[in-house]
C-alpha cells in the first residue's frame, strides 16, 4: 500500500500524462454568513501537454488565457492584443497545480468519491499565506489525475468565502496546434515587476 504522499505524488504525475482534453468548468461562489452570491464566470479549457486555453466568459466580458512554453498570453479584446507573462510569472500552466507542494501548505488525502460516474480522491490542500489560510479541496480522477470538482474556502477581507467548480463534459482527442496558436504581431510583453 503507498502512503499518502505516495498516492499524492502519483495522481500529479498522472495528470502531466494527461492526452489531448477539452473540458468545460461551471462554477458557484457565496459569501459564507450571508450566503450572498458572487458571479463565477464558466470557462471552455483545451489542454494538450504543455499547452492549454481558457477561454471564459460571464454576463460582464470574455477573457482568453494561452499558456505556451515560452509564456502566458492573456488576451485584451478592447485592444485586440495578447499581454505576454513569462516565467517566472507565468499565471498557473495547470490545474493539477492546485496540488503543487510547496512550504506554505500541507497536502493530505480526504477521502474517496464517485462524482459523475469518476472514481476520484479527495485531497485537501491548507496553505498560509500572510498569516491567513486558504483551504481548498480537489477531487481528481483516479484514471487520468484531471480535476472533476474543486472547493476553495478563503477570506477577502471581513468574509470568508466559498468557491466551488464542478469540471465537465470532458471529451478526449488530438486538439489542433491553431487552437493554442497567438500571432505575433498581436504580441506585447508584460511590464517587468520591479
């Protein structure tokens, strides 16, 4: 029998051999007291090894996100331009990001469920971040290491606030180049942090 950390370690592994995916996420956000909720935008995910895109839309606008090798292109449609990130600030390339580890947070397996018809594992992340923390908890398909749910529960500000994300209609099969495709002249590079 693996360990937990084992079986963690595993189900990230198995998400960075994930094949060609397209995938759609719908989403719910509220306030925890009031129960008042917050728009969460749905989203339209490709994903094909190190390439993926996200295109998002809510009543308000439309937002398309491109992460490449060479950086993360963020589409700005009033300006009909693509904003590139590189690395190191490269908006995160992946969902199973969400079980990076890393000095901040602990990663512990929850539990078992079956969500849609997919065997998942619960793991439960608790990260610190300026002395608040942040729980968030990942259902991940045992096949194939993709995502089906997510629930984060966070404060912003005086509020704790819940967001959950349900990943759906996932549909296997070699996706184009062009769907990741950004062309140059469209291209501005992001300001450096100072």
């Amino acid at each position: 029998m693996l360990s937990e950390s084992a079986r963690i370690d595993q189900l990230i592994a198995l998400g960075k051999k994930t094949p060609p995916v397209q995938y759609e996420t719908v989403g719910t956000s509220y306030v925890i007291r009031t129960r008042e909720s917050i728009p969460v935008p749905g989203a339209k995910v490709w994903q094909k090894g190190p390439y993926r895109k996200i295109a998002g839309s809510s009543a308000r606008d439309t937002s398309t996100i491109i992460t490449r090798p060479d950086g993360a292109y963020i589409y700005d449609a009033e300006k009909d331009r693509y904003i590139r990130h590189t690395k190191p600030n490269v908006p995160a390339e992946k969902t199973f990001h969400l079980l990076r580890r890393d000095k901040n947070s602990k990663l512990t397996i929850v539990g078992d469920e079956v969500i849609d018809g997919k065997e998942c594992v619960i793991v439960q992340k608790v990260a610190i971040m300026n002395g608040d923390s942040a729980t968030s908890k990942v259902w991940v398909w045992k096949k194939n290491g993709l995502p089906v749910r997510t629930e984060a529960t966070m404060k912003l500000g005086p509020e704790l606030v819940k967001i959950e994300t349900d990943y759906k209609n996932f549909v296997f099969g070699d996706i184009p180049d062009s769907v990741f495709a950004v062309p140059k002249e469209k291209v501005i590079d992001a300001p450096s942090p100072n």
